[in-house]
C-alpha cells in the first residue's frame, strides 16, 4: 500500500485548475498522469521580465516590460500584411506588429487611448522600435498575471506555457511536505533544503544560476532520485545474496590444463578478473559480478576458466549471448579446448527443432552436457539443468533483468551469476543500471595487438577510398565495409547495405560477400565462415557484425556515414579489427557537413581507442538513454538527476544505500521509514516488495 503521505503526488493531474477532459491528454503526453509528474517536469529556461525602460532607451534585443497607451490601429489592406499597432510612452512612439490578427480581438486587448503593459522581446526595424507579438499585455490594475520571473519548460503542441505554470503552482500548493530521509550531516554539508522546499525552488528560480545542475535545490532533488534507484538495488541485492546459495570450488585440473594449451599469457587485468571471481564463487552467497572488458581485451577466456570451475566442483554452466552469430562464435573458441580435456559442450538456439533439440534438454537435464552455449532460447521453460551452478550473460545490456532472472531460477539454489559486457560503460550508468553488482574491469589488451590506426574522411573521396580498398584487396587483406543507419528516411540500413553490395561486387567480383540483420541463421553464418576462410576477402554488411565476430586477418574496417552512429558503436565496429598480429586501419566516411556533436564524436573516434574514456565522452556528448538503450537494459528513466553533472552523487548514494540495508534490511528505523516513502515517490516499488515478502 502506498503511505498515505503520498496520496496527493499520485492524485490524477485532472483535479487541478485549469486541466479538463480535453487538456488532460496534452499533460499527461507532456509529463504525465499525476500531480509528481508535473512536479518534476523540471524549467530549462528562465525569462527575466524585471527590465522596465522608457521606449527610447531600451536596448533592442532584450525583453522588456513597458507600461503605454495604445495611440492607433493600423489595419492591413491585405491578410499578406500585418497588423499594427502604435503605442507610446513619454519617451517615444513603439509598433506592435501581429500577423494572422483578428482585428476585433486586438481592439477589445488594446483600445486606443487605454493604458497597457506590455511584455515581449523589442526589435529594431527601419531604424524604429517595435515588438513582435507580444508576450503579454494586460491591464496595470493585473500586473500580477505578468510574471517577472518566468520559468520556461519543455512543452508539447497545443499546450500554453501559462497552464503549466498555473497546474504546478497548484499542485505545489496541495502537496505536504515529506519526512526527512537524508543523513543529517549529508544534508548539512551541502546546504541542501527540505524536500518541498526544493521542489518549490527549482519551480520559481530567482536567476539563471538556479538552472543549473549544481543549484542546492536541483541536487537535493537528484540525490534524492539518485538515492531512490540506489535503494531499490541494494534491496535486490541483499535479497539474492541471501538466497541459499553454494561454495564453488574447483580442483584446478581442467583450468590448468587449458592454461598450459594457450599460446599466451594472460594480462594483468584478466589475472585479477579471474582471482575476483573465483573468490566470489567460492562464497556461500551468490555471484553478482560484472565484467567490462575493452573490445578485443580477453572476456571470453575468463568466462571460459570461471565455468570450468563450476563443472570441476560437479555443477554445469551456461553462456547466453543475444545472437546467434555471437552464440557460434564462443562456441567456436571455447569448444576446441574443452573437447581436448574430455569437457562437454553444446548449443542451443532458435535454430534447434524437433529431434536434435529433444535430445539435446534430454541430456541437459541427466548432467551428460556439461556447459551449454545458446540465446534467449535456453531461457525456454522447457529448458531443466541437472544442477545449473554458473550462468555466463554476454553483452549484458542486450538483455532485461527479467531475462536476467529467468536463467538464474533454472536451479533449486541460487546461481552464481558472471555478467560480461564489450560496451565500455561510464562509471556513473555502470552504478545506475548494474549497482546491484560487483564490477571488474578488463582494460589491458592482450600482447601483440597493434594499434588501430584511424582516419576521417569526406565522403565525396569515395572512389579513392574504393581504389585504395581494392590495392589491399590484391595484397591479400581481409575488409569489412559497414553501412549506415538510414535516419528519417524511407529507406533501411539494409537497403543501403544493398545497394553498396552491388557497386562494390560489379567491382570486385565474387570477392565480395554480404550480411545483414534479415538474413537467415544459416545464411548469415554460411557468409561468415566464408570471410573467416578468406574465400570472399570484403565483407559489406549492416550493424549485425557489432560484436561477436572474430577474425584476426581482417585489417580494414570501412564505416559509411560514420556520424550516423554513436561513439560506443563507432568503437564496437572498430574493434572488429585488430585481433591479429598485423597494423589495422578504420576509415569513417562522413558525410560534408555534419553538426558540431558528430564532428566532435569522429575527432574523438581519430584520437583515442580507449573504450572507457570514449564511453564517459559519448555519455557528455548523447546523454543516458542513447549510451545504453534505456528499454534494453532496465536503465531507470531519470527525471531529475543527470548522469553526467551529478556523477559524484551516484557513489555516494550506492554507499549510502548499502550502510542503510546493512544497519537496518527491513528498513524499520525511522530513518527507514522515511526511505520507505522514498521508495514510492520514485517508483521504485520493487524494492518496497522484497521487504514485504521477507
């Protein structure tokens, strides 16, 4: 049940002044259905109409509050002209200029020989004062309908700013003020006001400053977000390390057999990563743990020896990855070492059916399989391990926290669970949307990878780039040509793929190979192994090659309308080249002129291949939702907070969150009860539901 100190938050918008059956639909598009949505609907702007002039000494350019009398109608000959209006104080004449006027309206807004204040931005024209529309015009005895102060928000079609402002002001008004949920000393080292009092603040802001992110009253109201989300994770992650769970502990001999097999040696990095997770296994309580890893940086080995752990102590493990080009691919690498030390594994896709896959769950469920690679289809109902110990999730932000969940409950226990990602994501989302998990980092790349070399180039050098593509092509190089997302257009990345498909081909000959997202299963993989063979040398293909694609002799990746794509992606497609031992290049092919934000992404792309210092660029550069993919990733929508100007909250609040649960897991202190109502107003309810159900 939400606590009752709530009720008003939640009351349906329609309650308030000025809001019907017809406008409500325009509010709830705008912001939403409840009083706190409109609340936070935070301004971005901030009208200052305190500047009171006479007419000759305004300075034009400026908004300007005047106080006049309306001398004359000026009324156009024709609907083309506009309508005029001659007002004037004791310094000088000023023309009002409307166009599409009603006539009737504006003579009964300002009659001639009436006093007005007017309220607008004053112009210059043919060396004369005059305003445009104005903002506002009313009586002098309702000076109090103008603003002086006025907050400016993000709008939608149809609704008036004025509405707005008059819906929060009321809702304001009707909300009480909330028990304190913050520590004290946290609240006074900051100067943070109560929680009303914030939001009444980041309403009615006194000047520009008050705007900004670091405004006492707008981080009061971020923190407060920030520690909601924060709250809500550490719950979940109470709860599962609660869960009974089981010491994983291997014997070394499968691991140190697949040690002595590799022709190299593992990094720093990874030896730590490895050393992390063994000892997480090894606990009674289960695994929660992430792992980043740069692209080309050895995810996959350290995945390998964790399972290999699992199936030492007598339990399975299982690797799920979101395609299955990518599924194939860590069947191709992890498949040969394990069947050289008497390890079974298998895979499990969509493209199992009828006998093969029966057989396949048959001996799943009687432990002959002792690590299974698949996607989303191993997440089936009808999929039963004999003793499920590991579970392995590749590109974690492809897939939902239910999907999550769902792998974890194929075992009577709780399952040790290693999520991995090749996406470099910003410390303050990794908090955000992974603060339930423990996260290592793999930054080093392994020895004997070369630096990619990367240039930016015009679009319009294309048949250069064509003539140089086919120099290597006779040299024996291996290349990858990716097309572009098509934006507002009626034609498809794939169309586009298509259609450079057939120029490169009528070039190049059957060298040339294609795949792309609609391709079949067997289709796209046919392709691939004919690239990795090096029976077709130039690879055209679509974003499918993202991740998961190795093939160490390709040394060319050419990316076609490369400021079409974010900074992440741009590295990810970078990255499929430079798995070898041979010096790489990346072309992106930009288009002639592109806004400041992609050009700033491309010189970023030419400067650095840092996976985590380009993923905090691309998180300034596009914001959250962009980086990760909100829907994709259970990232929380976040109103008031700001992932990049609050960076330094997040942390603080994850630690917060955990002393709380630490000191108090039911939340019962009244600190905790506060938190409780903290946990509803952002609707993090989840959290409010693992406390209930014990």
């Amino acid at each position: 049940m939400r606590p009752q100190e709530l009720f008003t938050y939640f009351a349906d918008i329609e309650g308030l002044p000025g809001i019907g059956k017809r406008t409500r639909d325009l509010f709830e598009r705008l912001a939403g259905p409840r009083y706190r949505d409109i609340l936070f609907h935070q301004p971005i702007g901030l009208i200052d109409r305190r500047y009171r002039p006479q007419i000759a000494d305004a300075v034009p350019g400026s908004i300007v509050t005047l106080e006049v009398s309306v001398v004359a109608h000026q009324i156009p000959h024709s609907k083309r002209m506009p309508y005029k209006v001659v007002v004037q104080d004791d310094s000088s004449l000023l023309t009002l200029v409307f166009f599409h006027a009603r006539s009737d309206y504006l003579q009964k807004q300002l009659p001639e020989g009436e006093v007005r204040i007017i309220s607008g931005k004053l112009e210059r024209f043919q060396d004369q004062p005059q305003i445009t529309h104005p903002d506002y015009i009313v009586k002098p005895d309702a000076l109090d309908e103008l603003p002086l102060l006025e907050p400016i928000y993000p709008m939608t079609t149809g609704l008036s700013p004025k509405a707005l402002r008059k819906a929060v002001a009321a809702a304001i008004k009707a909300v009480p003020e909330l028990p304190n949920w913050h520590d004290e000393s946290l609240i006074e080292k900051h100067q943070w006001p109560s929680f009303k009092v914030a939001l009444i603040a980041s309403h009615n802001p006194e000047q520009a400053e008050a705007l900004e992110a670091s405004d006492p009253a707008r981080t009061r109201l971020a923190y407060d977000e920030i520690m909601a989300n924060q709250l809500a994770l550490a719950l979940v992650r109470d709860r599962a390390r609660r869960k009974q769970g089981r010491e994983t502990v291997g014997d070394g001999r499968h691991i140190t057999a697949i040690r002595d097999a590799l022709p190299y040696s593992l990094t720093g990095d990874q030896e730590n990563t490895i050393t992390e997770i063994l000892s997480d296994m090894a606990n009674p309580a289960a695994m929660l743990r992430l792992v980043q890893g740069d692209v080309g940086s050895g995810k996959t080995i350290v995945a390998l020896i964790a399972m290999l752990t699992a199936v030492e102590s007598g339990a399975q493990a299982a690797i799920l990855a979101p395609t299955e080009i990518l599924a194939r691919q860590h069947l191709a690498s992890i498949k040969p070492l394990c069947d050289a030390i008497g390890v079974r594994v298998e895979i499990l896709t969509g493209r199992n059916k009828g006998k093969a896959r029966d057989a396949i769950l048959a001996d799943l469920k009687a432990g002959e399989i002792d690590m299974l690679v698949g996607t989303h289809a191993v997440i089936q109902p009808d999929v039963d391990f004999k003793d499920l110990g590991l579970a392995v999730i590749d590109e974690q932000h492809r897939f939902g926290v239910q999907q999550r969940l769902a792998l974890t409950k194929k075992a009577g226990h709780s399952v040790d669970l290693l999520a991995m990602t090749a996406t470099p994501i910003p410390r303050t989302l990794t908090l955000t949307a992974y603060g339930d998990m423990d996260v290592s980092r793999i930054q080093e790349k392994p020895p004997g990878r070369q630096p990619i070399d990367t240039a930016v180039i015009s679009l319009d050098r294309m048949a250069q780039v064509v003539e140089r593509i086919g120099g290597k092509l006779a040299e024996g190089a291996r290349v990858y040509w990716v097309c572009p997302l098509v934006e507002e257009s009626e034609q498809s990345d794939l169309a586009a793929a298509e259609d450079r498909f057939a120029h490169l081909k009528q070039k190049f000959g059957p060298q040339v190979g294609l795949v792309h997202g609609r391709m079949k299963a067997l289709e796209k993989d046919a392709v691939m192994a004919q690239f990795k063979a090096g029976e077709i040398s130039l690879l055209v293909a679509t974003t499918v090659i993202e991740v998961g694609v190795d093939v160490p002799e390709a040394t060319i990746m050419v990316i076609e309308h490369a400021e079409r794509f974010g900074l992440a992606q741009l590295h990810q497609l970078r990255g499929r080249v430079g798995r070898g031992t041979a010096r790489s290049n990346c072309l992106l092919l930009r288009s002639e002129t592109i806004g400041q934000v992609a050009s700033d992404r491309l010189r970023i792309m030419r400067e650095s291949d840092d996976g985590f210092l380009i993923a905090e660029e691309d998180l300034r550069l596009r914001g959250a939702g962009e980086v990760l993919g909100t829907r994709q990733s259970g990232l929380p929508d976040l109103k008031l907070a700001n992932l990049y100007d609050h960076a330094e909250l997040f942390a603080t609040a994850r630690d917060d969150a955990r002393l709380v649960i630490a000191r108090d897991p039911q939340l019962s202190s009244e600190r905790g009860k506060a938190l409780r109502i903290l946990l509803y107003l952002f609707e993090r309810d989840e959290g409010v539901r693992l406390l209930q159900s014990g």
